[in-house]
C-alpha cells in the first residue's frame, strides 16, 4: 500500500464521520503533522524552501513512511473509538500523530540521525 492510499482511507474515514469541508481537513492533517514532526505543514514547507509545491512531493523516504504511519494510525484508532466529528478526530489525529513522533524519536536515539537536519540540506 503506498502513502497516498494510506491517506485516501484517512480523508474517507473523515468524511463518513462527519468532517467534509476542506479547511477542516487541513487542520487535521495539520494536526497530525505538527504531532510527529513538531513543525505545522507550512513552516515545514518554508525549511524547505518550497512555495506552491506539494510538501509530500518534497519529503525524504522517512518523511514520507512516519506521515504514513501517523495517517495509519489516526485512521485505526478513529475507527476503533468510531468518532465523529471535527472535535473527536481532531484527538485521534493527535494520537495517531503521536505514534509516528515516538517511532521518530526512536529510530533518531538509534541512529543518533535527527530526521530534521536530513531533510533541509
């Protein structure tokens, strides 16, 4: 399964439960992003110096497997709790995120490689 399909089952699960409008979907996903990485979407765009382009366009491999992960995991665990609405997927989001900021800090203690530095230069 690829990350775009990771995130296609999230955003679906969002809808059935009641999050539709686009800028709601945007603040989970920022949530979510801001959870693992400890940056919102768009300061982590302007590390990167990037404008208009797609951050995930731009991401390292890792970048791209711990916001896969976040994405699982807030997906499983808005389905095991059945939440609904912006409020409660707004916590999951934070949860799921969380997972993915703990295998993060994890594989940098391991590798004493920090993800940030690696994706900037």
């Amino acid at each position: 399964m690829t990350g775009q399909e990771t995130r296609n089952k999230l955003t679906d699960y969002w809808k059935e439960s009641g999050v539709e409008k686009s800028d709601e979907i945007a603040l989970l996903t920022n949530i979510i992003h801001q959870e693992w990485t400890g940056l919102t979407v768009t300061k982590h765009k302007d590390l990167k110096g990037l404008k208009s382009q797609n951050l995930g366009d731009h991401m390292s491999e890792a970048e791209l497997i711990f916001t896969a992960l976040a994405e699982l995991s807030t997906r499983q665990i808005a389905e095991t709790d059945e939440v609904k609405g912006l409020i409660e997927n707004a916590k999951a989001s934070k949860k799921g995120g969380k997972i993915a900021k703990d295998a993060r800090l994890k594989l940098e203690e391991q590798t004493e490689k920090k993800w940030l530095l690696a994706t900037i230069f």
